[in-house]
C-alpha cells in the first residue's frame, strides 16, 4: 500500500489517499475507526482490484474538518473525491460510517455511483434496536463491539502496541479523539439524519453485507437497507462481527467479485 496527497476542488481541502493493487477502480470508503494498519480488507481488494482509499477530514493526514458541518458537506465532499480521483466506473464501498456516506453519495448523484457494496453500513435507526455509542465507549470496549473474535480484534487494533501501556494508550486516545470528533458530526447521538427517507432514491447495484454477530449495528438493519434499496442483494457472512471486511476479508471479497 501507498499514500499520497490530494487537493480536492472547489474546497481546496487536501486529503490522504490510500492506494494498492491493479485491476478495476474500487473506491473504499472507511468507518469511524478510519484504516486498520495494514487493514485486511483493503490488502484481501487489492489482490483483485485497484484499490483507492481516501481519509476523511480528521484522519491521518486528511485536513479540513472544520469546513464539514453536516451530512450534506460531507456527502458533496466524496463527491468532490471521487471527481478529483478520475476513477473509471467504480465499485463504490463503504464500511459503517462510510457505507452511510456512500449511500448518500448514490442516493444524490445516481449517475456517478451506479455499482454500490454497503458493509453494515450506519445511517438508519430503529427504535427496538438501538446502536451503541461508540463514543462513550472507552479502548477496551472496542474490539467486543468491532469483532466476533474480539481478542484478535484487539490485536488487530493495536497493531504491535499494547492498551497497557500507558505512552501507546496515549497516543492512540489523542488521534482517536480528532476522529471521533469528525464521526459525531454525523453518527452522535445518533446516526439519524434522514437517510432512511432517501434510501430508495438509489439507482445502484447494490450489495450490503454483514456479520451475522454484529453487536454494534445489529443485522436486523441489513434487512431494513435491502428494503429500501430497489436493487439490492444482502449477504450475510458467519462468525463476522461489525468489522465484517477485516474480520473476514476472503469472504467478503468473494462475495463483492461475485455479485459485480
């Protein structure tokens, strides 16, 4: 993997670009946590595909959070993106956070997102089946929630540092402090912003995929976004939690190849 940097017109916001593989253009676009270190998913797409994958405002090296005040900035900048990219006919996917903003992205511009895979994507809620909140969540309590397996999640997380230690856990609150503060623009309290009434606005080829032991975002929401979206096929995938892509990349990738 490789990254660059990219100023996206009008905003003249510059953002980090994530890239690997060869093959047919595939935008990835990330959850609250932002990339995993050598994110699994990403690696698993680029075995097949051309992998392109922005960071929004607030992580990594992506600036300009303070001009994004709502989900409509937000929407209008993957846009922007995906213009500034140049990608040809792409498979747009989007994990959580980001399957809510490829799904506005579809939703409002059905012409440029004609191929969409949502991977329990955020943006609905149902009153008798509340999402967690995330954002009271302290670092310990993530990988239970992102993961069926959660102590390879929490591996997966750290990435060879360690929650115990006092420096590492430090650094890990104050960058996850800078995304979290750009996520609750859109997903605290909750992650309610009309989307539901806009969902059947979508023109796209639509695969939605989710682990069938999501604690986050419980599975039944799969159900909700497969009957708002005319064509849209749901796949489940087993011992999965809400970090489907990189808890069990191989199936995910083989579920994306073979419905596109």
């Amino acid at each position: 993997m490789k990254s660059r940097l990219l100023t996206v017109k009008p905003s003249g916001i510059r953002i980090e670009v994530v890239e690997a593989g060869k093959g047919r253009d595939l935008l990835y676009l990330h959850g609250a946590g932002g990339h995993m270190p050598a994110d699994p998913l990403i690696e698993a797409l680029a075995t097949r595909y051309r992998v392109v994958a922005p960071l929004l405002p607030g992580y990594g090296q992506s600036t300009g959070e303070d001009g994004l005040r709502d989900m409509l900035d937000i929407t209008l900048h993957g846009l922007d993106v995906l213009e500034a990219l140049k990608l040809r006919k792409p498979i747009v996917v989007g994990h959580s956070m980001g399957g809510m903003i490829a799904a506005e992205m579809a939703a409002i511009a059905r012409t440029e997102v004609a191929n969409l895979c949502l991977l329990a994507p955020a943006g609905l809620w149902l009153d008798d089946h509340p999402i967690a909140d995330i954002f009271s969540k302290l670092p310990y309590e993530l990988p239970g929630l992102l993961f069926h397996d959660a102590e390879a999640g929490a591996r997966l997380l750290a990435s060879g540092g360690d929650m115990n230690d006092p420096e590492f856990l430090k650094q890990f609150l104050v960058m996850n402090a800078r995304r979290l503060g750009m996520a609750g623009k859109i997903l605290f309290p909750i992650p309610d912003r009309g989307l539901g009434q806009r969902l059947q606005r979508i023109t796209a080829r639509t695969l939605i995929v989710w682990g069938t032991e999501d604690v986050l975002i419980p599975p039944v929401y799969g159900h909700a976004f497969k009957k708002a979206i005319s064509k849209s096929k749901l796949i489940r995938v087993a011992k999965a939690g809400h970090a489907v892509g990189q808890e069990k990349p191989a199936a995910v990738l083989k579920a994306i190849r073979e419905f596109f």
